[in-house]
C-alpha cells in the first residue's frame, strides 16, 4: 500500500483578494495544502478549525492587521510557522509594538517572487 505524504495545510490571508487566491493556487500546485481567507479575523477564525502548519498573512488589512491576527494565531497553535508580507511603510511600528510585547515575526516585502516565498516556507 502506497504511503500518502500529508501536504503542509498553510492559512494565506490577505484583504486583497486576488492576492490571496493567487498565492493559494501557487501553494496547492506547488505540494501543500492552501487555503485562502480575505481578512485577519477570518484568518484567525478559520486557523482554529483548519489548524494550519503554516500562515501567511498581509500585515495591512481592514479589519483586523495581520500581526494582531498572527499573535491570536500563534496562541492558539504555537507550532504554526508564520510569515508576514506588505508593501506599506506602517508595517514597522506595528512589528516594533509587536516586538515590545515579545513577538517575533518573519516578513517579506510585497511584491514577493513565488519562488522566495515557497523557498521560504520550505526552510
């Protein structure tokens, strides 16, 4: 009987929806499981019922920014690998407030090339 090797479910939040969806198809054709959500509060809504191995989040979002959304996420499930993207300037202070609070997060620069990214969430 053939092994079935469990893809790595990852959580790509993002409020810009084609983003989202792009890197979503990115991830699936590229061996894991992706699932896309358009806002931090989804993102941590739907973490608690998909458990993922990986999120990816925009740090700006509408609702609620996606380091507020990974520090609920990481909560609740501690092992889950986190890597945040932007292309805004803000994005600083909130790490560094997040950082006073003793939360340390990965980030890219948006645009990100798919192939930084999937190296990224391999290593």
């Amino acid at each position: 009987m053939p092994e079935t090797q469990v893809k790595p479910k990852v959580l790509v939040a993002d409020d810009e929806r084609v983003i989202a969806d792009t890197l979503a198809i990115i991830l699936n054709q590229s061996g894991f499981e992706a699932t896309a959500v358009y806002s931090g509060e989804k993102a941590v809504e739907t973490a608690k019922t998909l458990k993922p191995d990986m999120l990816i989040s925009d740090v700006i979002m509408t609702d609620l920014n996606g380091i507020d959304a990974a520090i609920k996420i990481r909560a609740l499930l501690p092992s889950c690998k986190i890597l945040l993207f932007s292309g805004q300037a803000a994005t600083a202070d909130l790490l560094d407030r997040a950082r006073v609070q003793g939360h340390e997060f990965e980030i890219l620069a948006k645009p990100v090339h798919p192939q930084d990214l999937l190296a990224r969430l391999r290593s």
